[in-house]
C-alpha cells in the first residue's frame, strides 16, 4: 500500500501566497489545478502529472519548492 504522505506530495503544492503573486491566474488558466488559500498558505492541487508540470513552470519563474 503507498505512503499517504508520499502520495500528497505528488498531488499538491503548499507554499506562501505571496509567491504566486502575479502569476496564480496564469497558473490556472494553463493547468488542470485547483488553489485554496487558508491563513496565508496557498495549496495547488492537481494529479501527479499536473503538479509536475506546475513545479516545473514554477521553478521557471525563479519560485523554489521545498
């Protein structure tokens, strides 16, 4: 049976809101994700091969993951 903490890291992203800022529309006007923001965190959630996607288009704009 998988690690369901393994399986949320390849399903979301939680990082601070501000990070998104200016380019959150974009992120989901071209991915198949969904973004809640709670008490300044904003989690993008989408299948592995979306939140892959996203974290390479993230990285590109100079926004590092932890």
């Amino acid at each position: 049976m998988p690690d369901p903490s393994r399986l949320r890291d390849s399903t979301q992203i939680v990082l601070p809101c501000g990070e998104l800022e200016g380019i959150q529309r974009s992120v989901e006007s071209e991915f198949t994700v969904s973004i809640f923001t709670k008490d300044g965190r904003c989690r993008i959630i989408g299948s592995p091969v979306e939140i892959k996607a996203v974290s390479d288009y993230l990285a590109r704009h100079g926004i590092t993951l932890p």
